[in-house]
C-alpha cells in the first residue's frame, strides 16, 4: 500500500526459525512469520485487514471512516494512523466514560488526527443496530464504516495474502485470534490444505461460531482443516497472569522477537507448552503468525481494555 494507496501491493514478510533445546528434543521445527514488520505503524494483521478497506473507501469516494474499539484497542491505533497516511478522516468510538489523560493508544491516535467519541457502554453493545449507525450519521455525516476489529470480507481477502508471501513448507499454521478475520483469511487462503491452528485471546467457545459464520459469508463454509484452542486465555481478554509475563520475558531474551500479552504472548505460551506435551507428532513443521500489536506492551492491566 502506497500514500497515494495506488497499485494493489502484496507485502512480503520474513521467516524467522526458533531453534531451542525443547523444539530439538521434540523434533519440532517452528518458525514465525514475521507480519509485525509490514509496516512501522498499521503492522501485522491490521495493515492486511485495511488494506482492501481503505482501497474500498477510496473508490466509492468516502473521505471520513468511522470504526470502534475500546481504549486500548490496536485497531483503533492502527486505523489513526492509516487515516493520517493515506489522507482520511477518521472517526473512534471509544467504548466507555472519557479519559482525562489519555493512555498511550489514545494519544497517539488523536495525534494522527482521530476525533474520539466516547459511547456508553450500553449504546456500544448494540453498535451494529440500524438506530445507532443512523445516529451517528445524524451526527457525523456519511462515512465509510470498518467493524470493530476490523473484520470483514475485505480483511478477510487481505489476509489470505499472508498465504501467498509464505515460501517455506509447513504442516501447521498457527495465529492468534481475537474478531476472527486473520484465522478466516488464514483458511480461506490456503484452500482446505495444511491445518490451521488459533488460539484464542478471549474466554470462552463462541469465537468458533464466529469464525464460521466468516467462513460462510465468503462461501468457504466447508473448509474443516481448522481448529480454535480456547485453553491459553489466561482469564480473558487482555488478562494475564505472572507465568505469562515470565513466558514473554524470557521468549524475547531468548530468540529477540517482541511479544504482547494479549494476543501473540498466549499464542507462544500455548504452541510451546502444547509441544512440551507432546501435542505434536515428531517431524511436525509448525509456522506461527505474529500478528503485531505491539503496542500492546505498554498497556498495564485492567478491566477497560
């Protein structure tokens, strides 16, 4: 993607292979894609999500674009900064009361020029409905609205270019997953091949329902090579515990790659503790996706998020 989102690029990543005395022990070869170096600002899963969305904007003529997330949201630091590159309006609804002092996420999306409109918590939950959106335009005027997360048949389609960039063989590709888009386009790209892993960054089961009725939505319903892992939530959303902080430090002393503890810190926990009990059949060659989101590490804990 160019200022100008001119020429419908597809950006190539590298592969970087861990080499550790457990993957030796388990003969396991694990690599990591590394999506968090696509781009200095709207990096990993989210440059790939808005990438046909803001072609889409541009081509229907939409000046301004709308999106939600909650205060801490790397969608909404993502779409700040797109906004600001490639010449949009945008608009966030930020879930919940107003901050007096903005945390780092909000700050820097103002600095990109954001307008930050907060939205009680009750309102927020029926976001989608008819009433709300037309109450926005009421106010706003038209834009060109992005899902909370960012997810959509367009994110979806970017997504499945991660596919395309990849020229290692695997057996395994695995993904962290939060609205689902990145493991749909995951799916969708590989065309029922190799098996697909997600772990899931939120409590509970219902995300394989959501990821199937993305499937659906791009009739790609019948692709079963695919599996959700919900044991690696460490409490829900943006939740953590002090292993998975002492899993993260020592990962990034170790092999020199960055996590965050809401999403590709579980993810890491749980490939390595599935290898450390043998979840994984000898030979395995696992390819893990680190979907950036890196901001994410400056964030303290707390039940905002």
């Amino acid at each position: 993607m160019k200022s100008e989102i001119g020429a419908v690029e597809i950006i190539n990543t590298p592969i970087q292979e861990i080499k550790s005395s457990l993957l030796d022990k388990k003969q396991i070869r694990l690599m990591i894609k590394r999506e968090d170096l696509n781009h200095p600002i709207i990096s990993g899963n989210k440059f790939r999500k808005l990438k046909y969305n803001l072609l889409k904007a541009r081509e229907i003529g939409e000046t301004t674009l709308l999106t939600f997330g909650g205060a801490y949201s790397n969608h909404i630091y993502a779409v700040a900064g797109a906004g600001k590159a490639f010449g949009f309006k945008t608009i966030g609804i930020i879930r919940g009361e107003a901050h007096e002092l903005l945390n780092d996420t909000l700050a820097f999306a103002e600095s990109q020029g954001m307008q930050l409109v907060y939205m009680d918590r009750e309102t927020y939950r029926n976001k989608k409905s008819t009433t709300v959106i037309e109450q926005l335009k009421s106010e706003f005027g038209e834009f060109y609205l992005i899902p909370e997360g960012g997810t959509n048949d367009l994110a979806i389609r970017g997504c499945e270019e991660i596919i395309q960039t990849i020229d290692q063989d695997f057996d395994v590709i695995s993904t962290a997953v939060g609205t689902g888009g990145t493991i749909a386009g995951l799916i969708s790209g590989l065309k029922g091949d190799k098996k697909v892993l997600g772990f899931s960054s939120l409590k509970g089961e219902f995300l394989k329902d959501e990821v199937q009725d993305l499937l659906q939505s791009i009739h790609q319903s019948h692709l079963d090579n695919w599996a959700i892992n919900t044991d690696y939530h460490f409490g829900g959303y943006a939740k953590t515990k002090p292993e998975l902080l002492d899993f993260i430090n020592a990962f990034e002393q170790e092999f020199n790659i960055p996590l965050e503890l809401i999403y590709t810190g579980k993810m890491m926990f749980g490939i390595f503790d599935l290898i450390e009990n043998n979840a994984f059949k000898p030979g395995t060659r696992i390819l893990a996706v680190h979907t950036g989101g890196l901001q994410g590490r400056t964030l303290m804990v707390n039940d905002d998020v």
